[in-house]
C-alpha cells in the first residue's frame, strides 16, 4: 500500500494561473483589498480582470457593520466599484441574530462607528447590569485596550449567563502596518471564563451562504461548490473556513502572517502550513493578476 501523501500548497505567481477554474470568488477585504488605510492597487486589478473574464466577486468580511457602511469605505479608500458585485458582512448575519432576540436589552460592546450594526433594530442598548445578552463588535479603544481589560466584566456576563453574539471572529487586523485586536479575541477571553458565544462571520457557514445566494441570484443559475475559491490571508478564519464550506482556499501571505511568511523561501513556507489547523489550496505574496 503506498502511503498517503502530505497535503502541499500550490504557489502562484498570480490569479490567472487558476482562473479558468472557477466561476465565483470569495474574497476577503482587509488584508487583501486594503489594509485599513490604502487599496492594494494590484488586487483591485486582479478583481476586476476577474470579473472581466467571467467570474462574479463577492468581498466577504468579517466587518461588524452593514454591507452599505462598507461600500462607503471601500469608495473611500478608492476600490473601484468594477472590482466586486457584492459584499456580505459579518454584520449583514448579525443582524439576523439580533432580530431574533427582539425587544431583548442588550449591553454593546464596541466602538460608536459600529452603531450601524443595530439602526432600525428592536435592541434597546443598556448597561451591563441591565443587560439580557452582549453584543461585541470589538474593543473600545483597540489602541490600548486588550481582552485583559474586560476580565472583571466577562466574570460577571458567565457568572449570568449571558450570551454573547460576536460581530467580528477575528483575533487580529493589521491596520497600516500595525496589528490590533479585533471582537473575536474578546470572545476567546468571554470563552476562557465559560462564557457561551456565538460567532457571526468567518470562519462559520452562514457568511458562505449568504455570499453564494447573492452571486447565483445575480448569475441567474446555481454555482457548482468545485467551481468556488475563498482568498483571505488568516488561517483561522479565511482558510478554515473556504476548506469547511468545500471552496478553494488562496492564502495572500502579506496580511496578518507577514512576519511567518513573507520574508522566507517556499520550503520553509510549506513547512508553516503544515503546522497550522488548516492548509490553503494555494497561496501567493499578494492578490495579483
């Protein structure tokens, strides 16, 4: 019997190497289009060469805020509108959550620009105290709060049991160079006390859904699974999750692993993989053509 073989990551020089292969792309924004402060010229590019040879784009992120708040910052930060047909957020299935817990007070954690998660919604904000659930779109002060910060708050919530519905799984984001702690570390610390959570965005399948049914609504026809890639460039969430939803995985190496990847050669880079939970399909230094 031979033995099985080791899981390898094709590296690519760009996305035309692949593109034939598929009919829709999954692609992640921060890290990838932009990094919080300027667009990746290239990477717009390689979207809109993708969608002019077929493929429809959708931007998927685990931003807290609904796919209109972002449409703004990506104009903002000069995505053009060609590089996407459109964006599903974290914040678009958290919404749903918080529907379902209508008229319910809840305590919000997060920063005021994440307000728009909950406007034209029955969530009457409260005190934590007062609070029948918690909604965590991040820190407070991401500058120089960390999960730390809140331990005498989070001992509190489990000892309540109250449920937290976090907007944003990740850990981390790197804004212009500088890495800060995003709503899902916050809920692996509420875990960490026995806290109960529910995550909204990547890596968990109702964001795919969400995605898939608006590219096959504008396709006019269903999209094959075999015929789906996700680009992102966390393991956790952007590759964890392409793998469990049955899409191709493209890892862009310059985002929040830069400093594990980028400056290192292929060998020891497959080496980093196979150390990790999940291993990506493919990866490349940054989104290009």
């Amino acid at each position: 019997m031979q033995p099985a073989q080791t899981p390898s990551t094709a590296a690519l020089t760009g996305f035309s190497e692949i593109v034939d292969r598929f009919d829709l792309c999954l692609c992640d924004i921060w890290g990838v289009v932009h990094n919080g402060v300027a667009a990746h010229r290239e990477a717009c590019d390689a979207l809109v060469a993708m969608r002019e040879r077929g493929l429809s784009v959708v931007l998927v992120t685990n931003a807290p805020r609904p796919r209109r708040e972002i449409a703004v910052q990506l104009a903002r930060l000069a995505v053009p509108d060609e590089a996407f047909d459109a964006i599903v957020t974290s914040g678009d299935v958290c919404r749903a959550l918080i529907e379902e817990r209508a008229g319910e007070p809840v305590f919000m954690l997060g920063p005021d620009r994440d307000l728009p998660l909950i406007a034209g919604l029955d969530a009457p904000r409260v005190a934590p105290d007062e609070a029948r659930y918690v909604l965590c779109t991040g820190l407070f002060d991401d500058e120089t709060e960390t999960a730390d910060s809140y331990a005498g708050l989070f001992a509190d919530f489990a000892a309540r049991g109250l449920v937290m519905i976090c907007a944003n799984p990740d850990l981390v984001v790197d804004r212009g160079g500088r890495i800060v702690p995003c709503a899902g570390s916050l809920a692996l610390a509420y875990e960490q006390f026995g806290g109960q959570t529910i995550y909204a965005g990547k890596p968990h399948r109702p964001i795919y859904e969400m995605a898939v049914d608006l590219a096959e609504e504008q396709r006019g026809r269903p999209i094959a699974s075999d015929r789906i890639c996700a680009i992102g460039d966390a393991i956790r969430t952007d590759i964890a999750g392409a793998n469990g939803f049955g899409a191709a995985s493209v890892m862009v190496l310059a985002g929040i692993h830069a400093q594990d990847l980028v400056e290192r050669s292929w060998e020891e880079r497959h080496g980093w993989f196979a150390r990790q939970t999940h291993r990506p399909d493919y990866a490349m230094p940054h989104l290009v053509w």
